[in-house]
C-alpha cells in the first residue's frame, strides 16, 4: 500500500509504507490547515482479494468531518463518504465478476491524505477460524529437532502445486483484547507460493486449492484462528448474556495464564477487525477446548454464528458457516470428545445455512492435532460448491443417523443420507446394549442402505452406538465417500 504525502506548492511524495496515520499531512481544513488522519486497517494492504458480485467494504479513520474518496480500478465513478464524529468511515464499492488481473484502489482525503493499494484481485474471500486444528500450518507443528513434530500428511508433495498467484491469505496475528479492536496486529496478504503455503492453515490451504481448481477465480482466506481456545473467547458478551452462569466459563474459572480462554477477548481481538471486511463465508473447526461444557456446545454455537452475523447487518443468517466435527483422537477423559461432536451434530440443526464435515475415518492415535487435513477441508469445499456456487451434481452430506428398530437380537439402523452405504474393511467400534444399560462389542452388517448390529453377548438389545467414543476409525461410507457421523441412540 502506497500512502502519498501531501505539501505545499502542490508537490507530492510518493512513499512505500504499512497501514498508519499521516499526522505529519498538512492541507487545507476549516480556516487553516490541519493534518490528515487517514488511516486504514492492515488488512486492506496490497495483494488483497475482495468479494466478487458484492459491495466492497474499505474502512479507517480520519478526521471528524473529513470527506473519504475510494476510487477502485473496477468501478466507474469514485464513492465518497463521510467521516463520523469519532473519524470512523467506511465506505462500499461494488464488484462484479471475477477479475484476476491486478486492481488498484485510491483511498484519499479531504486533508490531503491518500493512500494507494495496489495488486488488488476480484473473487471469492473466506475466513477460516477455531483453534489449533484450524491453526495447524502446513508445515505441521514442532519440529523433529525438537523432537516434537506433527506434520500434515504429505505437506511437501502438496506445496509442490502452490503457485497459483490469484491465491492469496491473510494471517490474523495473536490479539487479546477487551474492547473493539480497530486493527490486526502487522501483517500481510501472502500469495500462493511453496514457501509461502508452508505457513499458511493447512485447512485453508487446501480448502482454497481446491476451490481455485473448481472456480478458477481469485480465492482469498482470512486465517483468524488461535490454539487451546475455547468457543467462549469468540464470542460477543451479548451473546454470552443468553447462557446461566453454568453453561460456560467465565475468566474467573480459568487459570490466568490462559487469558486467551477468556470470555471475548478473541472476538474483540481477532473477530472485531475484519468485522467489515466482505467475504462469502465462515469455516470454523474448533471443540476440543470445549469437551466440559458439551452440553451448552451446540447453543453456544448457535447465538457466536449469530453474532457474528448480526455484526455484518445478516440478522436473518445467510452468510454461510461450514465447520469440520472433531476428529477422533486418544483422550483420558472418557467420552467427552464424543459429546462434543453429539453437540456438533444438534447445532446444524440449529444453525441457518450451515452445513457439518464428518471427520470420523481421519483421526490420530498420537496426536490431537491430526495430519490429515485434505479430506475435511475438500468436504468443506464441497458445502461451498453445492449451497453457494449451485453445484447440485456435488453433496455434502455424509450419512447420519436417522432412526433404529429391534428385530429379535438385532438392532436395525436406518440413515439419511446413505444412497450407496459401503464398508471400507472390517466395521469396528460398534457397541449394544440391553436394558441394563452395558455396551457390549457388536458386529455390523450393511444390507442395502441400512445397518444391521447383533452382539453374542446381548440378546434383547435396545440401544446401539457407533465410533462413540474419543477414538475411533470410521469405516462406513457413502456412494459419495463421505463417512457416517458418529452416532447413538440412546440420551443416557
């Protein structure tokens, strides 16, 4: 981004620098001359992707009253707002189709400011955010050096295609906050490259990868994401108001070295300043942090895409929220996780245009943060190309538990979504239990579209479960080859 400096006798300089204020601007303003304050937020900076078939949103500061120029190389005729009394502007230019050769917007005052960015590209802009599943970069966590590594699967292979210059991501830096941030911390948009992909999202990555492929429009993610943090910190404190003080945490619950848990200081920190920025979408993988208050999970859920909606005037709940169930993976603390992805699986239900990725057959016996990052984020592509992009020859729908019948020592289950139900190898994690409420170990036979379960040691049985638990392989799957959701049938 180019800001030029403004001074007498009409002369400019042009200078290369970051988002910041121009207090050393001096030009005309009321009866004298006053300097310009313009300022805009980092991630409106050169290599920047906007939303195609939009308004584009741009926003700063400036002085109270001063009048605000955006004039985009796309667009025809410059938009010319207002500051506000407290020097905030924002001002919308419209979009239409995809452009991939390169845009310029001029961003000028009437202080005599101006700031130019340049390498601006036209389509299509996601924010993919959650913890540290969501975080995980390319190049995995650790390192082997340290004898900590966790890689993604294949990441060097993958980086091997990652020229693709109309690929661009922007990287939310760490920020706890207690009031609305303005801005990110000092950051830049990074375009595809195999040293540049290292460092972003894996998630990202490869959801943006393959929805370049499909699209062959300009792809741009936003990476807000932070490890070990609970829904909780994402959140509005209006939309905490709606929960009793025992469906979530409040920070005098949570040890103080984990401030980032605290209730708000994400969303004031990393979901505040790029509030404004127009995007098509969420996608959100986060849960671990959450396992103890599983219960209030899906409701929590349901009130954070709320807000957030409700901060880009979608008070009806249109903006898309795709998100990726827990993976399995080896936990002390019993079915926790299992609850959680239960909870998942109730909030898409109670979430407006949403849609769940099934995870189940890509978990890690040694580690929370699984390698297998391809296959949930091209599922997540999937949600995209069907319910945004008018896709009717993709699904997205795994198959999901929809009813059971007793039929003498076997239990029947019937599903949604099953057109086509296969098992990849032996089925294992099924359980089934009596009236006394014990699982015991099952077999599973699919016939046709549904799923037949006996044990030897349960003659009446009237409950059965599927990879309910914290680990598991999920092995059934669809004609679509999208695995079974976990499920059980019972609410014990």
């Amino acid at each position: 981004m180019k800001n030029v400096l403004p001074f007498v006798m009409c002369l400019l300089l042009l200078m290369n620098c970051k988002a910041g204020n121009n207090d050393g601007n001096t030009s005309p303003g009321g009866g004298g001359y006053r300097p310009s304050r313009l300022e805009l937020p980092h991630i409106l900076n050169d290599g920047m992707v906007v939303q195609r078939n939009s308004t584009a949103n741009f926003w700063g500061k400036a002085n109270s009253g001063a009048e605000i120029t955006v004039e985009a190389s796309w667009y025809d005729r410059p938009v010319v707002v207002t500051a506000n009394d407290q020097g905030e502007w924002l001002a919308g230019v419209p979009t239409g189709e995809a452009i991939s050769d390169p845009q310029t917007v001029k961003i000028s005052d009437s202080d005599g400011g101006v700031w130019t960015i340049e390498n601006v590209l036209v389509g299509e802009v996601w924010i993919c955010a959650g913890q540290s599943n969501m975080e995980m970069p390319m190049r995995g966590f650790g390192s082997v050096e340290n004898g900590n590594y966790q890689p993604v699967e294949n990441y060097l292979e993958e980086l091997a295609s990652a020229n693709i210059p109309t690929f661009r991501y922007y990287k939310v830096k760490y920020q706890i906050a207690y009031e609305p941030a303005f801005d990110t911390k000092e950051t830049e948009w990074w375009v595809s490259t195999p040293t540049n992909a290292r460092e972003y999202s894996a998630i990202a990555y490869f959801f943006g990868r393959k929805l370049s492929q499909e699209l062959n429009v300009p792809i741009g993610i936003i990476g807000s994401s932070y490890g070990g943090t609970r829904i909780e910190a994402w959140m509005s404190p209006e939309a905490l108001s709606k929960f009793s003080p025992d469906e979530y945490k409040d920070a005098t619950e949570i040890d103080p070295s984990y401030e980032k848990q605290f209730p708000s200081v994400l969303y004031y920190g990393m979901v505040m300043p790029v509030k404004n920025y127009t995007i098509r979408g969420w996608l959100w993988y986060q849960g671990e942090s959450n396992r103890d208050n599983a219960f209030s999970y899906a409701r929590l859920m349901k009130e954070m895409v709320a807000g957030w909606r409700a901060d880009r005037g979608d008070e009806i709940g249109t903006i898309p929220f795709y998100y990726i169930q827990l993976a399995p993976f080896v936990s002390s603390q019993g079915i926790s996780a299992a609850k959680l992805r239960e909870a998942q699986m109730d909030a898409s239900s109670l979430i407006p245009a949403s849609g769940i990725v099934c995870a189940a057959d890509g978990g890690s016996r040694e580690t929370i943060h699984s390698p297998y990052k391809k296959a949930p984020a091209e599922r997540l592509v999937r949600w995209a190309l069907n319910k945004v992009y008018g896709r009717s020859d993709v699904s997205p729908y795994s198959p999901s538990y929809k009813n059971m019948e007793i039929s003498g020592d076997k239990i029947i289950v019937s599903f949604d979504h099953a057109e086509g139900l296969y098992a990849d190898g032996e089925i294992e994690y099924l359980e089934i239990a009596g009236a006394d409420k014990v699982f015991h170990e099952a077999k599973g036979t699919i016939v046709g579209d549904r799923l037949e379960v006996s044990s030897a040691s349960v003659s009446n049985p009237v409950a059965v479960r599927y990879c309910f638990d914290s680990w598991h392989k999920g092995r059934i799957f669809n004609a679509e080859g999208l695995p079974l959701h976990p499920f059980r049938s019972d609410a014990w």
